[in-house]
C-alpha cells in the first residue's frame, strides 16, 4: 500500500473525529494495537489530532501484558485492524472499517473541535519499559518534548523531502516514534517494512531495494546486517540495548518524493 501525505491526512483526520466525538480528548489515553503498517501510522495520528495520548500495544505480546498494558495507562477505547483480537479491556475500533468514518469530515482538526484546548505540557504518548527489571512503568512523553526532539533530528540527520526513512522498530519500542518523526519533520518518505523484517539478510535486502537514505537500528540488529547492504544508507543511526545514538552522514544528492510506503519483499 502506498499513501500520500493528503490521503494520510484525511484518513486521519476522519479517525480523529471519531474519537473526538466519543469524547476523547486532550488528558485521555488511547490504546493502539496495530502491528507496523500503514494503518499503525494512520491510528496514531488520528489520536494525536484528536488530542488524547496514544499507548502502543503490541498484538503480538502476550494477552496478559496487553491488558496490563491498558488497565495501568487508563486507556478507554482502543484502535486496531481487521483480523486483530485484542482483550476487551476496551471497546476496539477498526480503522480499516471504511463504514465507521462514512460521512465523517476528513477537513483538518484544530482546538475548536477537540473537547478542550491542546497545550504543549499534554501527553503525547505513553511507552512502556521492557520491565526487564521489574514491573513495566509507563514514561508519558508531552508534546513540548516531541517539538524539541523533531528540531533536533532535522538538523542532525540532515533530512530533507527526498529522504527515504525505514520504518522498521516495534510499535511498542519509542524508536517508531523516532523513525516517523524523522520522515514527517520535512514531508519525506516513510518506508514500512514487511511484518517479517526484523534483520539480518531480510532487512539488508529490503534496505537496498527500497533505497532507504535514513536508518535508526539497534546495535543487536545492526550486527546482523552485512555492511555492503547498507550501500543507499546515508545516515545510520544506532541507539538501544545501552548504547548512545550514533549517526553517519554519507552524502548524495537531494531529491525525491514526499509519501508514505509500505515495503513489500521482493
């Protein structure tokens, strides 16, 4: 599937009314159980527009810990897919449904229409620790703090509307929120990768015949990749597992389109 930015705009803006008009809100927390896909991306900005937080739930974690997950984050409706079943902590809602959103205006969402006023101090999202060390505790991350980290990535990734942005972390792992935020800070293009590319041979392949410019790896995934793989890579950021953010800057010419893709294999 491949969206424009106009498409993901109305889809959303749809979505977002939804919930708006279910009350959601600015202070209200939204589950989102969408593995990486386009749709992910469509649900959660319908609940960034609508001003709730969005709490990723991974579908394929464990049916325990996806409630855990809902129930500690206070999260009241939840946004998922076809084909998807998911506790019923909270009422699920298909963003693939196209009979949900029929008659819903697909126009931009401002304060007006949200049940209150945005502010920067207003969550943007919850993530949850591994709970490696314990119990897992949800970081709630506000939109004042999104705004700092989109400036920061712009101008230290040197992104532009040519880039080609992999998309390649789990929903239930911050550094998505880093991938989207690296392509749609400058209208670049976001590249989905399949649901069974985590790695090694699979994702050096995929990097290559997607052409992708900007990559955010972890070291562990790193190290699967044969570094001749990395040849259309200009900038190569690796974080996680301990390790800082690091990045390389290859060079190359600007130029491109401004979309949304979902990587196939091929």
């Amino acid at each position: 599937m491949e969206l424009s930015y106009g498409e993901l705009d109305e889809w959303s803006n749809r979505w977002a009314r939804v919930l708006i008009g279910r009350g959601v809100g600015p202070g209200v927390v939204v589950g989102v159980g969408v593995s990486r896909s386009v749709e992910l991306v469509v649900a959660v900005w319908a609940v960034v527009k609508s001003g709730a937080a969005f709490v990723p739930v991974d579908p394929g974690l464990p049916e325990v810990r996806v409630r855990e997950l809902l129930v500690d984050s206070g999260a009241v409706v939840g946004l998922s897919v076809s084909g998807v079943v998911l506790p019923s902590v909270v009422e699920w809602l298909r963003v693939d449904d196209p009979g949900v959103v029929v008659g819903v205006s697909g126009v931009g969402v401002s304060d007006g229409d949200r049940v209150r006023r945005l502010w920067v101090g207003d969550a943007a999202y919850v993530m949850y620790t591994s709970g490696s060390s314990g119990r897992p505790k949800g970081v709630v991350v506000t939109h004042g703090g999104l705004a700092n980290l989109v400036e920061e990535v712009r101008v230290r990734f040197g992104l532009w509307s040519g880039c080609r942005v992999s998309h390649v972390a789990s929903p239930s792992f911050d550094a998505s929120v880093y991938e989207w935020l690296m392509a749609f800070s400058v209208g670049a293009r976001l590249v989905v990768a399949p649901p069974g590319v985590f790695g090694g041979a699979a994702l050096g392949e995929w990097l290559a015949v997607e052409g992708v410019t900007h990559c955010f790896v972890t070291p562990s995934v790193l190290a699967t990749v044969e570094s001749g793989a990395l040849g259309s890579v200009r900038v190569l950021v690796v974080a996680g597992g301990g390790v800082g953010g690091r990045s390389w800057w290859r060079g190359g010419r600007r130029g491109g389109s401004c979309s949304m893709r979902m990587g196939r294999r091929r």
